[in-house]
C-alpha cells in the first residue's frame, strides 16, 4: 500500500487559478515544490499568484511562517499561459470548471504533452474519476485529489481512486498530501466520494424533522449545535453554504445513486433554489440576512417546578450525567436500577432516551402513559441544552414534572414534536449508517470514513466512532424504528451494523 511522496525537486502544475486551484497551489509551493499555475482567463493566474503571495505574507506576519520561507514559497509560483508550459511538470491537478467533457479534453491535451510519468490528479467534487481517465491513453495515472475548501486551512484530502487508476499512482498522491501537512484517505471512485456521501443526512434529517413540523430551524440548529456539537446547525450551515449549491449536490448524488431514497432531496430546498432565496449570499434563506434582522431565538420549554420524587434508573451516560448535574445542584433524588432501560422518573413522567419510537409509540408497547424521551447528547455532562418530546397520551403534569427535572439538572429544554428519533440521535443514526455502507461497499475503511467527516466537515466525532459510543445495538434500534415508523427504505439498515450488532462488535472492529 505504501508509497513515496514526489520528490520535492519536482515541479507541480495546477490548472485552474479560482478558490481552489489558488488553494492548492499555495500548499504544493508552501511543501517546497515550483509550481506551475495556469488558467484559461488572461490574467488569472498571475492574479491568483500575487493573492498567495499576500496571503503568505499574512501567515508569516502571524508567525505562522518565517518571513523568509513565505518569501521563498511565493517564488516558487509562476504563471503559466499554454499547456506546453507544463510539459516538465511531474504532477498536474485540475481545479477548473465542474464539467466533465472540459476536464477530459484538458487531460487528453496533456497527455500529448507531458512525460510518460506525469501524475494527472483532478479536484473534482461530484464528477466520476473513472469518467474522467475514460479516453486517456493512459487512464492509470489519473485519481481523484479532492480538497477542501479553504485548501490551505482543511486538513482532508479525498485520493479518489478511479476503475483504471495504477493502486501506485493513489499511493504516491496519498504520500504526497502527506508531505504536504494534509491527511489523505483513499477512496473508490463512487457517488459524493466519502464527504459529499456520508454529509447528506445531516442535511436531509434537518429537514425531514422541519417539514414534519418537529421544530422550527433555529430551534432544530440550536439542538444540533450544543446537544450534538456541530460546529453549526443543518440550516444556518446550508444558508452559508448556498441553497444552489447544497440543492445540486444533493441532486447529484441522488441521481447517480439511481434515485435511492435515502439520498431524497427535500422540496423544501427546491421551494427555497426557486424563490432565488439561496442564503447568505442573497440575503434570505431559511434565516433572514437583510441589515437589522434578528435570529429568531430556539423555543425553550418555560421553567417548571422541580418535582417531588426525583429517581435517577440506572448508570447510562444520560442517566449518570443527570445523577452529577443533580448532586451539583444539591437536588434530593433517589437511585435505582434501570428495569426497562428508562433514566429517570420524575412524579408519574418515565424518561428514556430516544430508541428511535415515537414518545407515543413507546407508551403504546409499554403501557406507560406519561413516557417522556430525550435526544442523545455528544455530552451529557456539558450539553446546556437537550431536546425532548413527550407522548400524547402522557398528561400535562407528567410532561412538566419531566421538564422540571431536566431543568433543575441544568438543562435548557427544547420540547419537539413526538417525531421519531429526536433531533441529534436519528442524525448521528443516519450518518453511521451511510459511513457504514460506504465502508461496507468498499468505498473507504472505518477510520478513513471518520477522518474525512472530522476533517473535511468539522464532525465532533466520526459518525462509526460516535455509533459505537452510543453503541451498535442502539444506533441498529433506532434505524429500525425508524424505517417501521415510515416505512421507507431511506431508513434501511447497513448490512455493516447490522453484522456488527448480531457478532456483538462494535462497528468500527
Ligand atoms: P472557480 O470558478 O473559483 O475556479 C475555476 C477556475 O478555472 C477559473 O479561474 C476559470 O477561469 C478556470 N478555468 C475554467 N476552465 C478552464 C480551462 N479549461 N482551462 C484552464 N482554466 C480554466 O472554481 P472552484 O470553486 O475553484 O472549483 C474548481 C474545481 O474544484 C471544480 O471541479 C469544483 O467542483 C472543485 N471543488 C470546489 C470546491 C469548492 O468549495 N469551491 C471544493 C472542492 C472541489
């Protein structure tokens, strides 16, 4: 599998001088290789080069370079007017424009230029690899080099290995982000690669539980950011992403997954691309941009009583978390063993954390009326908010002595709808369970797919790590609930968790 990086003594071109062709460029130069920047615009490049140039110049004002190697990294970049410019070049990598007859015509054109050895890499983000290489003379030496944008600052890079790629050409490009201070995964060449894939549900869950009416955005993205400890929520990060954007992604990959359900665009997005609100950049998505408008604040249940009898049930990291918040608050409860996996009870409320049925559903199977259910937390401990939901069967007073006691531990309470899976559980579910079939397909290995979501989207946790924190038989039961609630095969079970859960291992094993 190993590899040895490019020799720093050879020259790198990169076509394409927009955001991530300039990006790319810096990092190649900042490692120590000439690199060759060229672009169909007159001018961009050269553009392109001065804007790395300040930009360097910046880092090294921060302390972040020596004045001297910032100065010397700028050097190194020089604008290239025609392809024979780049016949020397040991690597070429392809930022250009998302469209795969132009990136295949540059690649043919190339290759009648450069030497024999000459790496071809493509930052493509949605367009097949293999796709690509087709028509080459030499599709071997061509494989996805997916960065991230900003490429200098993201860490991740996709090495996205086409049907005709030479396993030796990704294992240099792997060494070679390598050296370049990046960490590669590999990847097969399929649909949203591994980021653009596994993202999707944290998108697609967000908005399922807003057209069904769970909460409203700022509530649903205050829930995802402190309970879940994303960086931000589904639809502040769709805003700043661009509906445009986000909307075609999604597209793709549904389409070329052949309209699978689980990748389903929602018509909310769609509602959203035609009324031109695209985001931020156009003032209005699902928040208003516009000067002088306010967030609306996430709905917070109002303070209720602490109750009476307070029984903490079992050592679950929910429970344990609220036995310490509560001691820390100088509550008075008692503790007792979990019978039936519950956390608390609170006067006549029994609170579980969600298993993916409905608060309603649950009190059905289990003839507990006044069942209450919270949402899964990355940290209990630390969390300020929590989501919760309550069965309608339960009575106003279980429901507020339940709210009372998440309180008194602390807690803000978001109280959603009875919806399925809460908010932050069915998410993390979901992203598993597509980490999982990406690894299962042989799209990546476990801890490729966990880097690349740490890495290239800012996840708190990979998604097979987080699973197996939250544990295998738990995520299964979720999904599972899930998929009888709707009956949709969108909720479908990786046959990798699935194996997992009857073998007793965990996920990632
Ligand atoms: P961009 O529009 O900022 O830059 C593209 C540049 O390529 C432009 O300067 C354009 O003049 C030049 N160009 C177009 N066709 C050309 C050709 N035939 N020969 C030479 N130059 C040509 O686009 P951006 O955002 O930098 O994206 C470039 C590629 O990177 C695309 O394939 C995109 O899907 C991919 N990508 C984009 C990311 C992003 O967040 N913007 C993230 C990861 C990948």
């Amino acid at each position: 599998m190993g590899g040895n990086a490019l020799p720093i003594s050879s020259t790198v071109a990169v076509i394409g001088a927009g955001a991530m062709g300039a990006g790319i460029a810096q990092v190649a130069a900042v490692a120590g290789h000439s690199v060759l920047l060229l672009d169909n615009r007159p001018g961009a490049a050269q553009q392109a080069i001065d804007g790395i140039r300040a930009q360097l110049g910046k880092l090294a004002d921060k302390g972040k370079l020596t004045a001297e190697s910032a100065r010397a990294a700028g050097e190194r970049l020089l604008a290239a007017s025609t392809t024979q410019e780049l016949a020397g070049a040991s690597l070429v990598v392809e930022a250009i424009v998302e469209n795969l007859d132009i990136k295949r015509a540059l690649f043919r054109e190339l290759e009648a230029i450069v030497g024999p050895d000459c790496i071809f890499g493509t930052n493509t983000s949605s367009i097949s690899v293999t796709a690509i290489g087709a028509g080459l003379q030499q599709p071997s030496r061509l494989a996805g080099l997916h960065f991230f944008n900003p490429a200098p600052l993201m860490a991740l890079v996709e090495v996205v290995s086409g049907l005709a790629t030479d396993a030796a050409v990704a294992n240099t490009l792997f060494a070679t982000a390598l050296a370049w201070g990046k960490t590669p995964v590999h990847a097969k060449s399929t649909p949203g690669f591994i980021v653009n894939r596994v993202a999707r549900p944290f998108y697609a869950e967000g908005l399922r539980l807003l057209n069904e009416g769970a909460a409203d955005c700022s509530t649903i993205d205050a829930v995802m950011r402190e309970a879940g400890g994303f960086r931000m929520g589904p639809f502040e990060l769709m805003d700043m992403i661009g509906h445009d954007v986000n909307f075609a992604v999604t597209r793709s990959v549904w389409n070329a997954f052949y309209n699978d359900q689980r990748f389903l665009p929602s018509l909310i997005q769609q509602e959203l691309v035609d009324a031109g609100f695209l985001g931020r950049k156009t003032g209005r998505g699902f928040y208003n941009y516009q000067d002088g408008a306010q967030r609306p604040l996430p709905s917070t249940a109002a303070a209720c009583a602490v109750p009476d009898q307070i029984v903490v049930c079992g050592n679950a990291p929910a429970a344990k978390a609220l036995a310490d918040r509560l001691q820390q608050a100088q509550i008075a409860f008692e503790q007792t063993e979990s019978i039936d996996g519950r956390i608390a009870q609170a006067g006549t409320a029994v609170l579980y954390v969600t298993d993916g049925r409905t608060a309603t559903k649950r009190a059905l199977d289990s003839g507990i009326a006044h069942t209450v259910l919270i949402d899964l937390a990355l940290d209990y401990g630390r969390t300020p908010r929590l989501a919760a939901s309550t069965a309608l069967q339960a009575s106003t007073d279980a429901r507020d002595a339940a709210l009372g006691l998440l309180q008194a531990a602390g807690w803000s309470v978001s109280l959603l709808k009875d919806t399925p899976g809460l908010a932050v559980m069915r998410t993390v579910a979901m992203l598993a369970n597509e980490a999982a079939d990406a690894v299962h397909q042989s799209v990546c290995d476990a801890p490729g797919a966990d880097a690349a979501m740490r890495l290239g989207v800012n996840y708190p946790c990979g998604p097979l790590a987080w699973a197996d924190a939250v544990g295998a038989a738990q995520i299964h039961a979720v999904l599972g609930h899930l998929g009888q609630f709707y009956g949709e095969d969108r909720y479908r079970i990786s046959p990798l968790i699935q194996q997992a859960v009857y073998a007793g291992r965990t996920i990632h094993a």
